[in-house]
C-alpha cells in the first residue's frame, strides 16, 4: 500500500463513530527500581519513583479507535468505588464516551497493578470478581447500546473472559448491531465459549485459535503460508461460525488473513523492536475494524493492522499510536 493510499483512508476515517463492547479495567503501572533483595523473603525490593494508570482492557480498544475517528462509546461493566471513579475520569480526558458504562454495586471495578524494575514486570496484582451480570444489567445494557446504534457504523466485542459477555448478552447485541447494520468484530477468549456467528470479523491469537479449533498446536512453520496446522485450525473456525473474514495475529510471523472465497492472505511481522506485546491485540482489532470502515480491502485493512501493532510493541505499558506513528511506520517500509 503507498503512502497516497494510507493517506486517503485515514481520511475517510477521520469521521467515524465506532462503539467497543466488552470487560473494562484499570491498568496501573508502578514503576520502580530494584537494588537488592528482601530479607524477609527471596524477593526484589522495588523501590518505586513514579505510578501511571490507563484504561485498559475493552477500554484500551477504544483508546487505539480515539486518535483516527470522530468518537468512541465504550459498553461495559464497573463496580461504584474509587477505581471507577478514577478510570470514568481518564476515559474523560482521552476523550471517550462512557455513557454505556453501567455501575454494579456487587462487583468491583476490575484492575490490573504491573510493577515494573529496569523495564522488566515483576509482578502483576489483578482485582477482581468473575460474575455473569443479572438480567436487570443485560436489560440496561442493551438499552444503552441501542441508544447509540443510529449513530456508530461499527461495534467491536473485546472479551478478556472476565464475566461481562454472556452468551444471551452477545446474542442480543449481535441482533441489535445486525438489524441496524453495523460492521461487527470480535476479539475472543477460549475460556469463554461463545458462539460467534453473526460476526464479520473474529480476531484471534494463535493459541486462541488453536484452542477455539479444539486442536493442538504443533508450533509454527517457518512459512505460514505453508504451515497445515494453521490453515486447516483456520478452515475449520470458518466453516464453525461461518466467518466471512478472520484474522489470526501470529507474534513474531505476523498476521494471517483468512476470507470467504479467497486464498489466506499473510503479512508479516513489521516490528522493529519488541519491549513489551500487552496490547497489541487491542490496537489490531482496533485499527482493524477502522480500515474496514474506511474503505479498505480486508488485505489492506490486515497491513494496517499489522503496522500499528508493530508500532506498539516497541513500547512499555497500555500503549496506542497516533497517526504520525502509523503513517511514520509504512514510509519506514517503503
């Protein structure tokens, strides 16, 4: 793709309004350096300088749409205590509409503290409660969400397997986005065995794939394209939930584009540097669902995908790109 053409989609995008469905969380990062270890255990002490926080989780979906659209909604579930308070404050000042998110009073808001020494995590600390919501939630939450149908062209499911997305909740979305028809995507968990017809666009990892399939993963070819194991787990998630498009993101080998009718399409990793792939996920779905919107082929719309995640990677936390980033990569690769 040359650069007139990124140009001319990116554009096309710039008004887009697009709504991200799924479990919301707080990221924290505790930042800090290690010079010895506890005496009270065969631990690093990790005496800290600096503690960010992001939205994460469904949420960080939503921050990959926000620098190349219009808006974005976010659909999911938060507890009424301080975390929600606090991320309902960062969503605010990146500027993303959180008026989808619905306060549970029985569960807290889930969070995610990374500590992290000399660019390494030490550890992670994850609060939580894995609950279905109870039908006077589903109710409300697909109330919202109708609410705002008429005015977004795409919903994007981002399940991290946390207890939001049931399988009446996804149902009754589904036909929802369908009957006012939206483009869908969807990034799955295997811990949660949804049914995924009714999407355009299932984006999973290898291992997901794998596991969705029911098959074991033998480890890559050197070729995708030549790898039977991936291309028959591909056939076979295709044929299950009659996929017209899915996506398999491959680490270090790139991406793997499978179409209704079409040969599988393989681009290759475009990372120049690896720190830290929490994330990255995220931003191809993201970036994803926006090309589609914008015009792009499904083949243009996975080299997109995959630069933008190349660019993540490269940096530590929950992190996106800007525009300038996305485009920066492409002239990179000529």
């Amino acid at each position: 793709m040359n650069s007139d053409r990124l140009q001319h989609l990116l554009r096309a995008a710039r008004g887009g309004s697009f709504l991200v469905v799924g479990d919301v969380m707080l990221d924290e990062f505790v930042w800090g350096r290690v010079s010895r270890i506890s005496p009270e255990a065969p631990v690093p002490v990790v005496e800290v300088e600096r503690e960010t926080a992001y939205p994460g989780g469904a949420a960080n979906v939503a921050r990959n749409l926000r620098p190349f659209c219009r808006e974005v909604h976010l659909c999911g579930l938060v507890g009424e205590d301080a975390s929600a308070q606090r991320l309902r404050h960062l969503l605010e000042g990146e500027k993303l509409c959180a008026s989808a998110l619905v306060a549970d009073a029985g569960r807290p808001t889930i969070v995610k503290t990374r500590i992290v020494a000399r660019q390494q995590q030490v550890v992670r600390v994850d609060r939580e409660r894995r609950r279905d919501p109870d039908d006077s939630l589903v109710e409300m939450i697909c109330e919202r969400v109708a609410s705002l149908l008429p005015g977004v062209e795409a919903m994007i499911f981002e399940d991290y397997g946390k207890g939001f997305l049931t399988a009446t909740l996804k149902a009754r979305l589904t036909t929802l986005a369908r009957t006012a028809g939206l483009f869908i995507a969807a990034d799955p968990n295997p811990s949660n065995p949804l049914d995924w017809s009714g999407v355009d666009l299932l984006k999973p990892n290898r291992a997901e794939a794998f596991a969705m399939a029911g098959r074991r993963d033998p480890g890559p070819a050197p070729d995708p394209l030549s790898d039977a194991a991936l291309l028959e787990t591909g056939r076979l998630l295709q044929e299950k939930w009659q996929l017209p498009t899915l996506l398999v993101t491959l680490g270090e080998h790139g991406m793997m584009l499978f179409q209704a009718g079409h040969a599988p399409y393989h681009t290759p990793t475009r990372a120049k540097e690896v720190f830290d792939v929490s994330g990255a996920g995220d931003t191809a779905i993201a970036l994803y669902t926006l090309a589609v919107r914008a015009g792009a082929t499904p083949s243009e719309a996975a080299e997109i995908s995959n630069h933008a995640s190349g660019v993540v990677v490269a940096k530590l936390g929950t992190a996106t790109l800007t525009v300038e980033e996305l485009c920066h990569a492409f002239r990179q690769d000529g």
